[in-house]
C-alpha cells in the first residue's frame, strides 16, 4: 500500500547473498591466478634444479645483499598483517548496507558542516552501490596487505607503501571524518586522530628510499613526532569543562570517558569483555577525576620521554606506551573490531607499531653485507649467458610475480569503486532488497478502455507494438506516487533511443479525485506534461473498478479525509500484448532504493524490449 515503504535493514539477506556471491566468484578467479602462478614456480623450480644436477660445479655464487633495516620490515609486516585483517573485517555481512548508518555517518555527526557534506559524497557512493562498494574495500585492503608482505625491497616495496598513503587518506577523509579531529570531544583514549592517520604515517615512511633508513635520524624525528603528539593529547586531557574529569552522572550528565565504555559495552561481543567493560566503567563512575588524572600524567610523561630521542629513557616511553595503549585498546576501544561493523582495531595498534618502528630505527641501524666478488670461469660465464631463463632465482621470481599479482587484487577492487563514484544512480539489487525478484509470468494482459490527461480515448490495443510500463498512482497522494512518477520519468531517460518503443502508463487509484483535472495538475506538478510517451489514464468509476479488479489492484478511501491506500504495483507488457513480469513499486522511501527502482524498471523494459 502507499506509504508503506520500508528501510533496508543491515541483515538484509538479498544484499547479503549478493555480496557473497560475488565475493565468492571473484574469489574463485583469484583462486584460479594464484594456481596459475604455483604451477609456474613449480616448473621454475624443477628447472633450476635440472640445471644444477646437471652443471659441472662452476655456478658461480650470488652475491650477498644488505638485509632490509629491522625497523622497515617491523613497519612493513605490522602493517601488512594490520591491512589484510581490514581486509577480511570487510567480510563481515553486514558492511554493504550496515557501514554508513553504523560507521560513517556517527563518525562525522559532530563535526562542522563541511566535514558532514564531505564524508556524505562518501555515504552517498556507498549507499548507492553497497554490494560493490563492500567487495572493492575487501579487495584494495587484502591487496595492500599482500603486497607489503610479499615486497620488501625496491620499487614494489616502495609502491605498496604510497598506495598505503593514498587508501589510508580516502578512509580517514571519508571512513573517519578526519578522524575527529574536527569535533569536540576529541581524545587519545578514543583513538584521535583516526587509525587512518598511522597507515598514511607508515605508508609515508615504506615508501622513502632505502637509504633513508641507513642512519637513527628517521627513528629520532620518529619519536619526537610522537612525543609532541603525546604531550598535546595530555593538555587536551586536562582542559577543563571537555568532560574527562568526571565520572557518574551529574546534573551535566555522564562523563566523557564512561559514556564512551557504557557505548562499547552495548556492542555485541564475548561476555568476558562485557564483563572487563563494566567492570571498568563502574571504577571510572566512582573515580573520574582520578583516571583522569592518571591518563594525563601519563601521557604528558611519555610524550616527553620520546621528545629527548635518547635510546634508554625512550624504551621506557615505548614500553609504557604499549601497557597502556593495550589498556585502553581493551577497556575503553573495546578492541575496535566488534560488533559486525568493525573496519579495524582501531588506532592503538597502529600506533605502538610506529612507535616500536621508530624506537629500533634509533637503536639498531642496518646491517651492510659485504664480500669479495667471486671468480668465475669464462665457461660458466657463456653458459649464464645462453641460459639466463633459468637462472632466476625462485624467491626472487616469486615475489615479483606475487607483486603484480597484488597489483592486480588492487586494480580487481579500486576500478569499481571509482566508477561506483561517478554513478549517481543506486544499483537496482536496492529495489529487490525492498521489494524482491519481480514475479515472471506470461499471460495475456486484461485489456481496458480509459481516457488520457487529454481527454483522448487509449486502450491496452491501441498500445500494441509497444512495450508497456503500467502502475497505478493518486493524483492528490503527496508521498509514494510522486516518487514513483519521478522513478518512472527516469527510467524513461535511461532508455535513451529505445524509449521510443516503450510508453509509461499509471492509471488514477483514487474514486473521488478522478477527474482529468487531477491527472493534468500532477502531470505539471512532476514535470511530465512533455515526457512524449506518458499516459495518465483515467474514467468512471465503474472503469476504474474494473481495471483495478482485472489487475489485483486494492484501493481503500479511509475516513476522516485521510490519502486513499492503494497497492504499490507495476506491470510490464510487452509488444503482443502479454503480460511478462510484475514489480513492487514500494520504492523504500528514506533510502537509495529510490533510485535504484528507475534502474531495475528500466533494465527490465530492456529485457523485455529484447524477448
């Protein structure tokens, strides 16, 4: 009925199976790669050994190379290992359609205004295209992952490093709304200022040159960086009237920090966590000013601790840091990942990643290998060089290959999300979700005589060879049918030529307000007065009774003035007059399914056009 319009919930399982589905084909395309690239190892493998029973003993030895710096791989796997859990956290069924409302709109709610119209570009793209959206994070994510894993040196090292920078920028722009730090309320102890800012951070540092990590000056800016970080973050601690000194709830309601545990504790999660939540909540309801304090003091010591970038008295900086960024990512991030719609584990982690990073970069710099050129025999030299296919070496060749396959699961997810960015109109799968499969049939249509916004006698013969779109609206209803009007005008213009073979009918499903007066002043008001194949249709009472019996139609007038209640309903009859598929035109009011019916309505006009 009119105005009954329902909202996607996040467990909606249409989106669900959609995701899955194509997760899983994509998945199984990987699957086929990657067997691809063993087979190719295995045969390269076999070569080279082939090669060596067969060889006098004159191969020559390979020369030793540096080992990567300590400090680099901390940051390169940390964050690898960080990416491909983000990756599979985007796994979750409930990301397609969950992530805006649960995500990035709270995410930005108390940011200014430009902040929310930036992240909405983000909730918009989304929201219209949630199956592709959510299979394109799986993607980039795993992606980045694997390929700061499988590269540690050179140029693809150095790539996976600054595609780092570049999707850590869009998530902390758009997926953290700059990670708060435009809203009030802004504190460590809530992950400020976004997880996304140490990816960025790290991706930064993975993709200077190696050599750059040859002396203790990136561990010392490193530390410093962060010392500075630390202090601010304590005097935003301390500042008066931002809430963290209090504890239970006064006349100026709960504190800060207790209303963030008392948040964390509703999230679905093992009991033994709820547990550690409350447990922890209640202390700081009895002891706000006291945690408070201690939070400050703490982190205004570490932070200058780190600023002196002296190896002794930074470890213990380090190592404090980790205790109580442990603590925190416990009892009051509540580990970040929890509740369905965790992205990641938020910025604890990342951040002690960083810091242990920067604190070997200061202490421990790299090792240079070096050793005499060995001597070869010109023999051995001519076999090289007639057959140097297979003296590549294996792990070598293996993570170029593992490098481009990356780059390829980059490209599997980042193509679609661009163009997903760039596609106003949301993916009919919104429609189904809403309204289901349309119903298949192929029976002939019930035939009617009515008259058009002008007057003129039409009948469902007089339409023959052409495609028709038929729906029943209320001249006078201010909610559904205009929007079902405005789907049918679009789905109209996404025909382009074919639009010619097609015309959109909607009939009057409303007894009292019947007169072509009402259908002309919708027509003006919906801006369909010069949409050449639109018919409003209209006649007697009796008529109408007709048609609507003829099509499963129900129409109640309420008492007491209220809108007549009408199904929401469209046919699609094809050229010989055969009625081919029935749609819900419930458009979801209040969600992208809105839009997404225009497109299902005119992908099935097309299909039928083409039968």
């Amino acid at each position: 009925m009119t105005g009954m319009g329902r909202h996607l919930q996040a467990n909606n399982p249409v989106v669900i199976s959609a995701f899955h589905s194509l997760l899983t084909h994509q998945m199984l395309i990987v699957g086929v790669v990657l067997s691809v690239f063993l087979l190719g190892s295995s045969a390269l493998r076999i070569m080279q050994l082939r090669r060596l029973l067969n060889s006098e003993g004159e191969a020559a030895a390979a020369a030793p190379s540096d080992p990567e710096p300590l400090a680099r791989r901390i940051l390169r796997v940390g964050f690898g290992l960080l990416w491909v859990l983000d990756g599979v956290l985007q796994i979750q069924p409930a990301m397609p359609l969950g992530l805006p409302g649960s995500v990035l709109q709270p995410a930005s709610a108390t940011s200014p205004s430009w902040v929310q119209h930036l992240v909405n570009f983000g909730v918009t793209t989304w929201t219209n295209h949630p199956v592709t959206a959510a299979v394109s994070a799986v993607w980039i994510q795993l992606a980045l992952g694997v390929l700061l894993l499988v590269a540690p040196r050179g140029r693809w090292s150095r790539f996976a490093g600054l595609a780092s920078l570049g999707w850590g920028l869009v998530v902390w722009i758009f997926g953290e709304a700059f990670g708060g730090i435009f809203a009030p309320g802004l504190s460590w102890l809530f992950g400020a200022p976004g997880a996304a800012v140490f990816y960025c951070l790290a991706g930064a540092l993975l993709a200077l040159p190696e050599r750059s990590w040859g002396s203790a000056a990136i561990g010392r800016w490193l530390l410093r960086g962060f010392g500075l970080f630390f202090v601010g973050m304590a005097v935003l601690q301390a500042w008066p009237d931002r809430g963290f000194w209090r504890g239970a709830v006064d006349r100026h309601g709960a504190g800060q920090l207790l209303g963030m545990v008392q948040q964390m504790a509703q999230t679905s999660q093992p009991r033994t966590i709820s547990s550690m939540l409350g447990s922890f909540g209640s202390f700081d309801a009895a002891h706000g000013w006291a945690v408070n304090l201690f939070v400050v003091v703490v982190l205004a010591a570490i932070g200058m601790a780190l600023l002196t970038a002296r190896p002794s008295i930074a470890r213990v900086a380090v190592i404090a840091a980790v205790v109580v960024g442990l603590a925190d990512w416990l009892l009051v991030e509540d580990l970040g990942f929890l509740g369905g719609v965790g992205t990641d584990p938020n910025s604890m982690l990342p951040t002690l990643l960083l810091l242990a990073g920067g604190y070997v970069a200061l202490v421990r710099l790299p090792v240079v290998v070096t050793a005499p050129v060995p001597e070869v025999s010109a023999a051995a030299v001519a076999e090289a060089d007639g057959r140097g296919w297979d003296r590549v070496r294996l792990a070598y060749a293996s993570r170029v290959v593992a490098s481009v396959g990356s780059i390829g699961l980059l490209v599997l997810g980042a193509a679609p999300m661009a163009v997903a960015s760039t596609n106003p109109n949301a993916d009919p799968i919104l429609a189904l979700a809403v309204d289901g499969n349309p119903d298949i049939v192929d029976i002939p249509a019930p035939g009617f005589q009515l008259v058009n916004q002008n007057g003129q006698p039409v009948s469902l013969a007089s339409l023959r060879g052409r495609t028709v779109a038929l729906t029943f609206l209320d001249p006078v209803c201010t909610s559904d049918c205009p929007l079902i009007a405005q789907e049918f005008k679009e789905a109209d213009s996404m025909l382009g030529a074919s639009a010619g073979r097609a015309v959109f009918v909607a009939v009057v499903a409303n007894p009292i307000y019947r007169a072509t007066a009402f259908t002309v002043s919708f027509d003006e008001q919906e801006g369909l007065r010069h949409v050449a194949n639109w018919l409003f249709l209209t006649g007697t009472t009796a008529a109408l009774s007709r048609i609507w019996n003829d099509y499963a139609v129900e129409v109640e007038v309420p008492s007491a003035g209220a809108m007549v209640a009408h199904s929401d309903i469209a046919y699609l009859i094809d050229a010989r007059g055969q009625m081919r598929e029935v749609l819900s035109t419930d458009t979801g009011v209040g969600s992208a399914s809105e839009s997404s019916f225009a497109v299902l309505l005119s992908e099935q006009l097309q299909r039928v056009m083409a039968s």
